[in-house]
C-alpha cells in the first residue's frame, strides 16, 4: 500500500483534453500543489507545441508515449518513477487500452492509481450492456480489486454536461427547440462540467486522511429528461417539443446500427441503471463544495444560441 510519506510524490495525468487539461489546472492552482507532470502522445502538431510552452510557463513536466499504440511493458517503465497516475485517456484510444493502461499501472507497481471510469457506475449497469466497451471497465475494476499494491480510487461523475446538449447525441435538438427523452420523462441522469470534475478529482486525490480503495460518486447536477426540457424551456424562451424514445425502441435503433457509438449510449442511459444517483450524498454535496447546475450550464452556453 502506498505510505503517506509517498503522498509527497508526483503526480502524472494521462492525456491533456478536456478532462485532463481541467484535472492539471485544478491540481496546479491548489495551495498544495503537487507537483505534475502531463503524458502526452508524440507529436509535432501546432497544437501540440502550443501545449508544450503552457505546461512549461506553469511548472508542468511533460513525458512523450503513445498509450494506443505503446505495449504494456512501455508504458510502465514511463509511469514507474510517479507515485500517482491520473488516466483521463477515454474510450477513443481504442478497445483494450483502459486494460492496458491498468496493466502498465500494476506492473510498475504505482502506489495509487485512478483510471479512466469518469463517468457511470459500471458496477451497477453490470456486464453485456449495450455499450460493448463498458465490459471493459468492469476488466478494469477486477484488475484493481485483485490485488492490493496499488491503491486506487474510482470517481463516478456521471456524462459531461455538454454532452447532454451534444447534438449527435441527440437529446437536446436546438434547431427545432426539441428535447428527445431517453427511457421515459421520469429517467434520471447524472452530469457534471469538466471543471468540475477537475476540481473535484484534485480535491479527491488531496484529501487527508487519503481516499484509497473506494468508488467515490461526485454531480454537478442530477435530473430527469422532464426537468431538461423545462430546463431548455426556462433557457430558450421558447415552447419545447417533447419526444419520448422507449428503451425498445433504442435497443432496435442499435440492433440495426451495431456499430454506432452514440446509439449504444443512448440505449444505455434510456435503461437508467448506473447512470444517476443521487446529488445529496455526493464527494462535493457532503462538503459543501459547489458544483454547476445543468440549468447554469445551460444559461451560460445556450441563451444566445439559435
């Protein structure tokens, strides 16, 4: 297990999109910030070199691998000198790579570890879902609870919330003010911002006595499709169609589209299992610490939009 005296030690954050830019500037910014350090994938991209001076202008270190395509015994002669290692590398990197990642983590015998499961609570949605690669992280969690080197903690976060207005997913369509209900009106989801998240991770992975060895659930917001559509309502101005898509209907959408990533989400939040619980009993509910609304987030970025 790994020792407070270790809690010293640095931290590195896989990937720096969205989630794992916001985890950076949240570490960064706290009074105890740990050092940190980004792995990034090689490359000579303007965005990339960009990336490289902000990093540096904030005291970020930077190592170079690419996770999608480095095997397992590559990845862990990177990550062996952290003491903490932050996955914010998604399901785009390719099917295997989550199982990868924890495999290099393990390996290397990192002292605390929190892998890419920013999202639903993949225990309680359980194996065979519609969304293929949710086994996956359920591989991941067996990984971890097997052995006992590597501390880990898992932070449940529910969907981004842009997501939830993203309009390949189809929920919310601003183009016709229409918001599309997955399961029934009375289906919950949870969402939270990227910066939240980020804040809330930093304070997770800060907090003393340490978190280790637990799923920690945190939300920004968490509502049912009829409190969205009042929401996007209540935003617009304007009167909302309501459209309701049946867990049947979703299932036989995917079954004639097997490959389509966005139908296989959706048919699995129409189910409602694991993917919403309750704000009041969350990380940042329990202590006070603020978190964006789905209705703020939507006044924010939707008023002007047509």
């Amino acid at each position: 297990m790994a020792s407070e005296q270790s809690d010293r030690g640095e931290i590195l954050v896989i990937g720096a999109g969205e989630l794992g830019g916001a985890v950076v500037n949240a570490l960064t910014l706290r009074d105890d910030a740990p050092p940190v350090t980004v792995l990034l994938r090689p490359s000579n991209t303007p965005r990339h070199a960009q990336l490289r001076d902000e990093f540096a202008a904030r005291g970020v270190g930077i190592v170079e691998a690419d996770v999608a395509t480095a095997p397992a015994a590559e990845l862990s002669r990177v990550l062996r000198r952290f003491h903490t290692v932050v996955s914010c590398i998604g399901f785009a990197a390719g099917p295997g790579t989550q199982r990868k990642i924890t495999e290099a983590v393990l390996a290397a015998r990192v002292p605390r570890y929190l892998p890419w499961q920013f999202g639903v609570d993949y225990d309680a949605i359980g194996r065979g879902s519609p969304h293929d690669l949710f086994d996956e992280q359920l591989d991941v969690r067996d990984m971890l609870r097997a052995q006992s080197a590597t501390e880990w903690v898992i932070v449940s976060t529910g969907m981004f919330t842009s997501f939830l207005f993203e309009p390949d997913f189809g929920v919310v369509d601003l183009t016709t003010n229409t918001v599309n209900a997955l399961g029934s009106w009375d289906t919950e989801v949870t969402v939270t911002t990227p910066e939240d998240i980020g804040l809330l991770t930093a304070e997770i992975i800060q907090t003393r006595p340490r978190i280790a060895n637990q799923v920690v659930y945190v939300a920004g917001d968490t509502i049912t499709y009829r409190e969205l559509a009042e929401i996007v309502g209540r935003t617009r101005g304007a009167p909302v169609i309501h459209n309701e898509w049946t867990v049947e209907q979703l299932l036989a959408d995917l079954h004639r589209n097997p490959d389509d990533g966005m139908r296989k989400y959706r048919a699995v939040f129409a189910q409602g299992r694991g993917v919403a619980w309750p704000k009041a009993g969350t990380f940042n509910a329990v202590r006070g610490i603020p978190t964006t609304t789905t209705e703020e987030w939507a006044r924010e970025h939707l008023s002007t939009k047509g």
